[in-house]
C-alpha cells in the first residue's frame, strides 16, 4: 500500500507486508517535487511545475485574495468562483499525476489517500482522474484508489504508538 497525504504538505509512504519501508538513508519518500508541467510555476525551491507548487494548501491559499483558510478557499471553489476553480482544477490534476506515477513505479495492491487538504479530491474528481489517465500506462479502473476523510486525532494517535515502538525497540 502507499499513502499519499496532501494539506499542509505532500507525503508519501511505501507499506510492504504491514511495515513501512525505509529508504537506503532513512529519509520518508518524498514526491512535492515531482514533475508535473515543466511550464508551471516555481516553487519555494526554485523547481518549475512540481507538485508541492499545486498541492499544498498554503500555496493555493496564496494564489487566491482574500483567502485566510483553505477552508475558505474551498468554499469558493464551490459557489463558483473562476479562480478558486482554476486553481482546485490545476492541483487536482498535479495530484492525479503523483498518483499515476506511484501506480506505474510501485504497482501498490492499494494507494490511500488523504491529509487535511482532502476536500481537493471531492472538488476536482475529474481533473484527478485524468492527471491519473495522462500519467498511468495501464487502464486505470486497475488503481484501488482509497479515498479516506482526515482525522488528525487519529493520526496523532499512530504517531505516538509509533514514537513509542521505536524507542522500545530501538528503532529510533
């Protein structure tokens, strides 16, 4: 299975047999800055067109006026409003693009999505699923998409349980 987490940043994780794997130097896999339009815009990083330039929320919050919560920005999205659309419709794509390209690398049994910039997903469904069809060789009905609503409580939990495995084990 492979996590893929989007609001306040981009994350990712590979999860073979129940266990997460871990990279040659320990490092969580990263994909904010994977190619997404080679004309889109730079990122904090100077990258042009990654993803963390579409999917994060602060930099989606920045793009629109008036805008103080992405929870506002969602809400415009859905009364309508050309640039808030624009901007969803941009980073749906980006994120249908990361997804794609986690299904041709991994091949996962399951990809999970979720983060507090979920409702992304339910606005830009469309623009999701073709980043996923312009970026996925195979059919993409193949793709067991998991689409699972954000609850932080929950995740502080497996963080703590986790925090504590490791310093039990040593795995630290």
């Amino acid at each position: 299975m492979v996590p893929i987490t989007d609001g306040a940043g981009v994350g990712t994780g590979l999860i073979i047999d129940g266990k997460l794997v871990r990279g040659a130097h320990g490092l969580p896999r990263r994909f904010a800055h994977l190619l997404v339009d080679p004309r889109g815009p730079r990122c904090g990083y100077g990258h042009r067109g990654c993803a963390s330039r579409y999917l994060m929320s602060h930099v989606i919050l920045r793009q629109l006026q008036n805008c103080t919560t992405y929870n506002d920005a969602v809400e415009r999205t859905r009364a309508g409003d050309p640039d808030a659309n624009r901007i969803f419709a941009e980073a749906g794509y980006a994120l249908g693009v990361l997804i794609g390209h986690t299904a041709n690398f991994l091949d996962p049994d399951k990809i999970l999505l979720t983060g507090d910039g979920l409702p992304l997903y339910e606005i830009a469904t469309e623009h999701v699923h073709n980043g996923i069809k312009n970026t996925y060789e195979d059919d993409p009905t193949l793709i067991d998409l998991d689409v699972q609503p954000f609850d932080f409580d929950e995740w502080a939990r497996a963080a703590a349980a986790l925090a504590i495995k490791d310093t039990i084990t040593g795995n630290i």
